[in-house]
C-alpha cells in the first residue's frame, strides 16, 4: 500500500486526513447521542429547551469544523498518479497477507518498467529518425540524370567496390598503413597498423566489421602458419580495454544504407589513438589511472578519458 501512496499522494497530509476522519464521525455521533437523549430535566420547560438547543448547537458546530477541516485536508492529500491504469487490480492492496502474496506491489513494479521501457523507446524513435538518410518525397521530381549513384546497401558486395573503399580510407590518414588480404575467399581481413602505437586486426564481411582485435605494435598477429591471428587476445591490458572499447565503437557506428560510411568513421576514430600514450584524459588531467592511461575515445568529440572517468 505504501508504494501505492508515494506515487503522487502527500503521506503527511493523508495521515492527518485519517484523524479528521476519526473527529468527524466522533462528532457526528455525538449529534445523533444528542437527539437520542433529548431534553434532560430542568427546573422549567423553557430552560430545558434552551439548554437542548445550546447543546445541539454546539454539537452541528463541531460537525462543521471538522468536516471544513477535512475538505482543507483532502486538497492536501492528492491523487495518485494516472501512469499506472491499474483499474480493479488496486484492490490487491487490501490482502492482509502481503508479505507473503505481493502481487500489487509487483503488478506496479511491472507498470513502471513498462512505462519507462516505452518512454525510452519513444527517444531512440526519435533520434533514429532524425538521422535517418531516406529522400523526401520533394526530391522526387529530380531527373535521374542527377541524382548521384546510388550505392550498394546489400550484405554481398563487390570486391573491387570494397577494395576502392578501403584504398580511399588508406590515403586519407597518412600515419595509417591499411594491408587487405582475402584468405578465405570473398571476405577481407584487414591489418591495420597505427604509427608506432597499435596493430588491429579486422575482419569483415563484405564491408560490414564483424570483429576487431587490437593489440600492441611489437606484437606477433600472424599464426605459425603465416596467417593472421583473429582469435588470440594482446598480452596487454591496455590494448585489451582498447579492444572492448573498438566492439562498442562497431555497435555505435551503424549505417546499414550507407556501409562506406560506418568504415571511414570506425577508421577515423581509430586514428584517434595515435596519441594512446600522450594525451592526458579529458576529465581528471592525468595521464595514468590505475596504471593505463585514457584508452576511452569519445564517438563524436573523439577526446580521451579513462574508462572510469567518461561516466
């Protein structure tokens, strides 16, 4: 009943309620006792009558009192709130066993994380459309002649688009050495090397990443029998973290019309670590924290923190 009331209900104001309640009846029973008695023996009928009437009187004053007192109360009080409809289920409440039944206080548990689920899928609705890159219907009339090409969106690309792609990212950051390699057919594997800093596996299907593993610069990443090494993690910590940071960068950038697009900014962010070991973090001005320094990129700002220090 408890979590019932704190949803928009003044505790302190029912409380007092409840009393002036209790008073109220008290008076008016104290009404009805009048009646009842009638007029007590006096010395004369006119002071009967008037002691009778005094004491009435005073007995419908003190019923108005209490009941102006519990109106100032009532507006005090409050109403739950509307977000839960939970209609005839509130009459759960009253089940004298509660500790051993809560069925109300886990129905409205259900209704808020059901409220709060839709609330914040009505916010990624939102941002999603904001970003969305479908034409408007006012593009429409445009002559096919200029629009631009339209770019591949499907899983299974051509291999020469996907090779033009990725030598479009190479020449644009002159300290990033991309090698492209097809060991198991049409897939492509790329072996990406950072300055002096870091080496990234990433394997992709078509030009979707599906995995990426980052490991140190004098770090092998090639099996005994010459091919790259997608499953064995870095003998560091520092390029561990990195790594789970560069999955959670995969589950950000996400394009599927435009997959050319998800590659250049998962590469652009990339390159933002090749001050891994220079740069301070952002929020507490240290270079080291725990013994690693800021392995966290930002996604838009692309400006380090340590991964305890971005929260």
């Amino acid at each position: 009943m408890a979590d019932v009331l704190s949803v928009g209900v003044n505790l302190e104001a029912f409380s007092q309620a409840i009393s002036a309640i209790q008073a109220l009846r008290s008076s008016v029973s104290r009404v009805f006792d009048c009646l009842k008695d009638g007029m007590r023996n006096k010395e004369t009928l006119e002071g009967r009558e008037k002691a009778f009437i005094a004491h009435f009187q005073d007995n419908l004053h003190s019923v108005n009192r209490d009941l102006n007192e519990l109106e100032r109360l009532s507006n005090l009080v409050g109403k739950p709130s509307e977000n839960h409809p939970l209609h005839n289920s509130g009459l759960l409440s009253l089940d004298p066993v509660q500790d051993k039944t809560p069925l109300y206080s886990q129905l409205l548990q259900a209704y808020k994380w059901s409220n709060k689920l839709q609330y914040h899928a009505g916010l990624a609705s939102g941002l999603l459309n904001q970003q969305s890159l479908k034409r408007s219907a006012n593009q429409m009339g445009v002559s096919a002649k200029r629009r631009p090409k339209a770019q591949p969106t499907t899983l299974v690309l051509p291999p020469q688009y996907v090779d033009d792609v990725i030598s479009r990212i190479d020449r644009m950051f002159p300290e990033m050495s991309i090698h492209l390699s097809r060991p198991n057919g049409t897939s492509a594997m790329l072996l990406v090397t950072l300055g002096k800093v870091l080496k990234v596996i990433v394997v992709m299907r078509s030009l979707f990443i599906d995995r990426t593993i980052v490991k140190g610069y004098n770090e092998n990443v090639y099996t005994e029998d010459g091919k790259l090494d997608i499953w064995s993690k870095s003998n560091y910590q520092v390029f561990q973290k990195v790594t789970d940071h560069a999955t959670t960068a995969l589950l950000h950038y996400q394009l599927p019309q435009m997959p050319d697009v998800v590659v250049r900014s998962f590469m652009t962010w990339l390159r933002s670590y090749i001050k891994l070991f220079q740069a301070p973090c952002q929020r507490c001005g240290k270079f080291l924290q725990d013994g690693l320094p800021p392995t966290w990129r930002d996604f838009r700002t692309l400006e380090a923190f340590h991964d305890t220090c971005r929260q």
